[in-house]
C-alpha cells in the first residue's frame, strides 16, 4: 500500500544525517504500537506524516498487514535519484523491528500485464511496445504504442508508461539502469525488439546480463581485465606527456550495484619516482582492504601531469573507506599532499563516461 505524495524533483534535497535517521527510527518504534492499530491507508499516512519532519523527498510503503509477521516498509523516493542517497542512509540506521523488514526502492509489481485508467482513457502494459539497445553502458529505450492513441490523450498516454515502467522495472532498475527513453511512432529498425512492456523485465534482464555484462559478481583478481591507455585533453600543450589512465574493464560486471553507490577518487602527488612508488602502493593497498570484504572496488587510476595519480573506487560506506584512506596515508604516506572526493553516484556515471568513450574507440579502431 502506498500514499500519494506530490514530488517535486526541481526542489533543493537537503542531505539526511545517520543522527536525523536515527532519531526518526527511535520516534517511529516509539509510536508503532499505536500504528498497527490502524488500517493499512492510516499506517501509512501516520508514518509518512512523521518521516515527512525528517525527509520529506521520501515516503514509506507498505507491503502485508501491519500486525503480521512477514510485512515490509519500502522506502521510496519516487524514482527521484536526487534522494536516493537519503533513503539508503535511512535503510542503513533502520533497527531491528518486529513483524517488519526495511528495504530501499520499490520492488518490480508481480505480474507485469497490468492496465491503468487516467481521464476514462485506459492503457495497459501490452498497449506499449519497447525497443532497447546499449546505449554506452546502460539501456536505451524506445517507446511506441499497439494502438492508436488520441492526440489529446498521447500525453496521458506517455506519462502512463513511464509509470508503468517504473513497476514494470522496479525504481532502481528504471531510475538508475535504463538511459535515455524515447517515444516514437514505429521502433527503430536495427533496435533489439520490439517486445510487449508486459514481457520487457525478463528479456532487459537478459539483456543486461548477457548484452551489457552485468554478472553483479565481484570480479575474482585473476580474472580482472585491465586496459592502459595515453590520454591528452584537447587543450594541452602538444609537447606536455600525456596523462596514463588505467581502466578496470572488469568492474563493469558490477556497475549499478546497489551497495556500491559512492565514488571516491583519492588524489595524491609525487614528485619523484620514489614517490610515485610509494603513492601507488598506499592506494593498492586501499584497494585490497576494500576487496577483502568486497565493500569496494577499484575502478580506474589515473597519472596526471607527471604530479598527481589518482584513484578511483566504488565503496558501500563512505565514511568508512574516507578514514581507511585516511589511515593508510598516514601510515604509508607522510608528507605527500592527498586530497579525497566522495559523491554518490549510483548510476556510475563517473566509470560508464569512460567505458562508453573506451569500447567506442574500440569499434571504431
């Protein structure tokens, strides 16, 4: 069951702290007594009421009966990616609540040959037609519909499938794994499909496992596939070396994984090889405290100028590899001039920019 919420996704997101989630649980297990007194509708006003005073961008759902074992509290954000930070800090301070698991985003609707009515126009799931194609990393949409369409009710018709796509997919596989979507009169020739909307979710699993390679497995060393390249920005200096990028082709099995949302990119600078050593070594070793647990991987590294080399990973826990970082630079690296970036890149925008750009390059060679 879920409540109506009126979004807007051009509003400023104001961060949640682990403190503000915390204090939301503690208050939320102090009144859910008297929720599960309440029908499904009333729990989930109630709760979005008082969620609502902490994180306003997001609302809870519920999945079961309230005073049953087995029931669940969806966090969402409404396919807004500009929360979706907020609402795995929230899942992540969640305490252990009786009759109740709590999961981020919601999951794909059971049964995806659904209808919907809007304005006494109806439309299902088998009404649009889906054409997909690798679009740099990530699924590319083409929209088009079985049958004929009112031209006052085609934009009806669009904002329905986007909602339908959204329980089709799930709210993270739609927000953050699919691309660009377009609408068209006739999908375009050369495209995968077309293919029902009803019957999409199996074939873009498959299409994202066998086409894009997304396994979701934490690639095993041995098996890690790494390519070096010389990479010159337009504007510099013909004479002036390049900078080395070293790109990890095989993380792209694990790209979009849920618990790896955050990128940082761990910039240090050296100015002999003697330091250039020794930079290399505390970042590798960061990457190996990662990988052991499998709470980071290591995704490209980059020389700039003959100065800086930079690294870049995706961690499940941002505070925790900030201070891994930390310690191993003081450890490993006095003296050297470090600087840390942290931001939450779901969609792994920062890696798919650079395979998209490599394995075009690729098949253009």
């Amino acid at each position: 069951m879920s409540a109506d919420i009126d979004q807007d996704d051009g509003q400023t997101v104001v961060p949640l702290s682990d403190p503000q989630a915390e204090t939301f649980w503690r208050e939320f297990s102090r009144q859910l007594p008297q929720l599960q007194t309440l029908d499904g509708q009333g729990f989930v006003m109630e709760a979005n009421e008082l969620l609502h005073n902490y994180a306003p961008g997001l609302s809870i759902e519920l999945e079961g009966v309230a005073k049953e074992a087995g029931s669940k509290l969806v966090i969402s954000a409404h396919g807004n990616t500009a929360e979706f930070e907020n609402a795995q800090v929230l899942v992540r301070n969640a305490p252990q609540l009786q009759n109740f698991t709590v999961q981020a985003y919601r999951s794909r609707t059971l049964g995806a040959d659904f209808g919907m009515r809007m304005e006494d126009f109806e439309l299902t799931s088998s009404d649009v037609l889906v054409g997909y194609y690798d679009a740099g990393g990530i699924t590319g949409l083409e929209l088009a519909f079985a049958k004929p369409i009112p031209s006052d009710m085609m934009g009806h018709a669009q904002h329905m499938s986007f909602i339908m796509l959204d329980h089709v997919l799930g709210e993270w596989d739609f927000s953050v794994r699919v691309g660009p979507v377009e609408f068209v009169e006739e999908i375009t020739n050369g495209l995968n499909g077309p293919v029902k909307l009803s019957e999409f979710p199996a074939v873009f699993d498959a299409f994202v496992r066998q086409t894009l390679g997304r396994t979701y497995e934490y690639p095993q060393e041995q098996d890690s596939r790494w390519l070096s390249l010389e990479v010159r920005a337009r504007d510099t200096d013909e004479d002036a070396p390049p900078d080395i990028l070293s790109f990890h082709d095989s993380a792209n099995a694990v790209a979009t994984r849920a618990d790896l949302s955050y990128f940082l990119e761990w910039r240090l600078s050296f100015d002999s090889q003697e330091q250039l050593d020794q930079v290399r070594d505390v970042q590798d070793a960061l990457d190996t405290e990662l990988a052991h647990h499998q709470r980071g991987i290591l995704v490209f590294t980059r020389v700039e100028n003959m100065s800086s080399r930079v690294a870049a990973f995706y961690v499940d826990d941002p505070a925790h590899a900030q201070q891994l970082a930390q310690q191993l630079a003081a450890k490993h690296a006095k003296g050297i001039k470090a600087e840390l970036n942290l931001s939450f890149d779901p969609a792994w925008n920062e890696y798919l920019s650079l395979y998209g750009a490599i394995h075009r390059r690729g098949e253009d060679a």
